[in-house]
C-alpha cells in the first residue's frame, strides 16, 4: 500500500510541477488517518493561480483524478492546496 500511496504522491507532483513557472517551489505532504488520506499541496504564491485555475477548475480536476485514483484503492482521498 506504501507503494500505491507513493505513486499518488508522485502523480500530484507531476502534475503541479506542470503547472507552475517555479517546479521546484512544489511540496506535497501526505496524512493519513483510518477514514482517508489528505494530500497537502504547497507551491509559491505566484503559482496559486494556476494551480487553481479559473473558478478552481483546475483544482477540480486534479481532484476528480485523485479521487479515480482514490476509488481504485478502496481509500478516500482528499486534495487540499495550502497558502
């Protein structure tokens, strides 16, 4: 299960990383608890914008692959990007 964790982490990386002009401002920290697994995104305050995107689409859609992701491991994840 570590593995699979890993590689949601790395896969939200990823996507981040796309997303902003400064890559290496991206960190992503990782909590979990019984009921779910909560994916902290941090990246510079410059790269807020874009990572949320226009009325937070952008943030919708990571979540709705996280969640996939989430679906197939029988675990529930939650997306949160932190300021």
């Amino acid at each position: 299960m570590t593995d699979e964790r890993d590689a949601i982490r790395e896969l939200l990386e990823l996507i981040a990383r796309g997303l902003v002009d400064d890559p290496d401002s991206v960190v992503v920290t990782e909590m979990e608890d019984e009921q779910a697994t909560v994916y902290e995104l941090k990246v510079s305050a410059g790269d807020l914008g874009k990572v949320i995107g226009r009325q937070g689409r952008t943030a919708r859609a990571i979540r709705t692959i996280l969640g996939s992701a989430g679906t197939k491991l029988r675990k529930r994840i939650v997306f949160e990007i932190v300021e």
